[in-house]
C-alpha cells in the first residue's frame, strides 16, 4: 500500500496504491459540521443527485450508461463522524489493466462523477420535482424502518440522552417531520452551499499511477472552494451529575437495555489504542466479558456487547434482556467494568482482544473501503501511522494501560425499551 497526498486542487486528494483489487474505488466526501435545520435536506440531496443528471436525466440511464463502463457502480450515502456530517459518493470501476480492450476507464469515470455532482439535472433552475417526491418517500420509508429496528433505535435513544443539547445528538439520516416541508428548490441552496462551503475529500484506491489519476482530477474536477475547515473531533463533555434513566413502553417481546458511558478519550489521544484494547475485552469480541459473563455463564441476554464512538468519547452497552432481569443486568454489567478498573482479568483475555483487534484491522485492509477508513483516520492524528506501526503499538499496550483507560469511563445514562412493566 503505497499513499500519496495532493492538496493544490481545492481539496484534498489521497491516492493509494495497491494491486490487491482488480476494481479501482473513488471516494468522494463533502463534510461540514452536523446541524439540525440541515441534515435532512443533506441526506436527501446525494441520493437526488445520484438518480439524475444533465446528461442523464433518469436514474434508468445513468444505470444504463454504467452499465458500458464494464457494470460499473456509482453509490450515496450520509454519515456522521463526530461533529461532521459527511455526504459521500462511491464510485467502483473495472481496472482496465484486466481487461482485453485498453480503456481508460477511471478517466470516464472521473468525467462521471463531474456530470453528477457539477451537472445536476434542473428544470427551471430546481431538481426535478418527480425525482424529489420519489427520494423523498423512500428516505422516509428507511427513517421510520430505524424504528422498526429496535437495536438501532434503542441506540440512536440512548445517544438522544445521553447528548441533549449537543449537535452528536443529532441524526445522520435526518427527520420525518422536515421532510414534507423540502421542495426542490430548497435542495439547490444546500446542494450550492455544499459545493462551496463543505470540506472536500477525494480518496482512489487500486494498481493506479498517482500522477496520472492527479492529472486527471485536475483536468476534470474542480470546485469553488471557501477556505473551511470542519472539525470532526467533538471534545464537548458535560458534568455528569446523576445517571439519567429512561424507559419506554412498546408492543415488544424482548427489553432493550441500553447504557451509555463517557469514556473521556478519543482518538489522537495518548489513550486511544489501549482503550480499543478495553473495548475488545470488555465487550467488543465474543470471547469479551459481557459476552462470557452476562451472556453465557449468567444467562441474562439474548445478545450483550459494546462499542464506541472515539470521535465523541463515547461508549455503548446493548443487550437484549427480559424485562424481569432489568436490575440484575445492570449490576453484572457493572461488575465487569469495575472488574476491568481493578485488573481483574488475565494475561490471556488481552492477549486475545489484541490478536482480534488486529485481525480486523489486516481483514479491512483487504478492501478499498479499509484502506480509505485507515488514511482517514491518520488524517486525524498528529503523528500518521502505517499499518506495522499501528499493530506494533496495540501489541505494546500493557495492564495499567487498561487499568488506567477503564478508570476514567463514567456511566452516564440508561434506556431501557420493554415491552412490559419492568419489575425491579
């Protein structure tokens, strides 16, 4: 994996080099920080802009036309990185190394991409308003499907609590309730103040010539760009004065029960890997506390694990429980956590979190996507990291290391989803 950067474009251009994929995958990300007046018209507008352009004003010929580029793919997307929300578009091509006639493909596929995100297709100076009504029913279809999800819509309650007032409380994929208000010439003023004011990140991955794929962005892609820096790590903390708890009642068979936890480290912190480490013997992994402890010696979950968000500092406990051992629950849980604070766990358990943390790490690096993910994320540290370096230093994390990370985390709040009254 060789990587190389270029930043005289007006935006940031990573390209990376590798001959493990036959494919060559462009990324191209516009972030700007999370608001809640505008995240959901930006979740909307990718995926009207990736059902038609100037050139192809149907979604039926767009497919059509990546269809001649050797059943290329063209993708969108939202998410939300910490205090950013990020509109993406994924562009995956044949190399053309690999094929019998000698085409350039990622040129085409460069001059694509210009055509949907510089040439959208306008009708009076608006979308179309039939593409707007059609994206617009199915972003509400997959909104309310979240609540029909109840893991995922436990998760996004518990960080609606646990961050009120805070922009991390905000949701990627936006709101129902703003989405009969967007009309298609509202989507102009955030598609142009995205064009002109978000952050610009392009990454390709594949057997490429950096120069070359430079040239080409060069001669095909540029933008307007007001100087704009969105910062990703959010550092707003609040004083937890009590743990809040919420429950709610819904036509459910099995209890959610939710904690969320401030881990006061994120990532680019001295702590950030031995609290990867933690979470990997906390319960990031099968063979991790909650899942050994609550799930199969005591039996009290259907499912219980952990997970973090190092851009915000947070972490999460979810479980599937029955409602009659909400109590129970909470304090083994407890207890594995405190067991971690006091070093209650043995060499083996970290040996183990360390060997599947970088087994992730090498089985990501096996996809354009975890190349991308990596680069990202040494764009966030001071110091970058190669792969070897990054493993090296998971290796070197030590007891007190973890000691000392799972003695900061404070619990913070509880959302308990049950379908009957709980009894304690």
């Amino acid at each position: 994996m060789e990587v190389r950067q270029f930043d005289d474009l007006g935006y940031k251009l990573t390209t990376i080099k590798s001959d493990k994929f036959k494919t060559n995958l462009i990324s191209v990300s516009f972030q700007s920080e999370i608001e809640r007046d505008s995240v959901t018209k930006r979740s909307l507008l990718p995926y009207v802009m990736r059902s038609a352009t100037k050139k192809y004003p149907s979604k039926k010929e767009l497919n059509t036309y990546l269809e001649t580029l050797y059943g290329g793919s063209l993708s969108a997307t939202v998410e939300k990185r910490g205090k950013t929300h990020n509109i993406k578009f994924y562009l995956s091509l044949a190399n053309e190394k690999f094929l019998s006639h000698s085409e350039d493909l990622l040129e085409q596929g460069i001059d694509l991409l210009k055509e949907v995100i510089l040439h959208p297709c306008f009708v009076d100076g608006a979308f179309k308003d039939q593409v707007v009504e059609v994206e617009k029913r199915l972003l509400k279809e997959y909104i309310e499907s979240i609540y029909d999800d109840k893991v995922s819509y436990s998760l996004q309650k518990l960080v609606e609590i646990m961050c009120k007032d805070e922009s991390f409380s905000i949701t990627s994929i936006g709101y129902v309730e703003d989405l009969e208000k967007i009309n298609a010439k509202d989507l102009v003023e955030t598609y142009q103040k995205m064009l002109t004011e978000d952050q610009i990140t392009i990454m390709v991955v594949g057997d490429i010539d950096h120069q070359a794929v430079y040239e080409s962005f060069k001669q095909h892609l540029q933008f307007n760009v007001q100087s704009t820096n969105a910062q990703i790590i959010d550092h707003e903390d609040k004083e937890i004065k009590k743990i809040e708890v919420v429950k709610e009642e819904q036509d459910i068979s099995q209890g959610k029960l939710n904690i969320g936890y401030r881990t006061h480290t994120r990532i680019g912190e001295d702590d950030y890997l031995p609290l990867l480490v933690f979470n990997g013997m906390f319960g990031g992994y099968a063979h991790s506390k909650l899942f050994m402890n609550v799930r199969e010696k005591a039996s009290l979950c259907y499912y219980c694990a952990s997970r973090l968000d190092n851009y915000k500092g947070l972490m999460y406990v979810y479980s599937g429980i029955e409602a009659q051992n909400y109590q129970k629950a909470l304090e083994i849980i407890g207890q594995q956590l405190k067991d971690m604070v006091d070093g209650n766990f043995t060499d083996k358990e970290m040996d183990l979190a360390k060997k599947s943390l970088i087994n992730s790490k090498l089985e990501s690096l096996d996809q354009a996507s975890g190349m991308m993910a990596h680069e990202n994320l040494n764009a966030l540290l001071d110091q970058p990291l190669t792969v070897e370096e990054w493993i090296d230093q998971v290796n070197a994390v030590t007891v007190d290391d973890i000691k000392r990370v799972a003695s900061k985390i404070e619990e913070d709040a509880i959302f308990f989803l049950t379908g009957k009254e709980v009894t304690e």
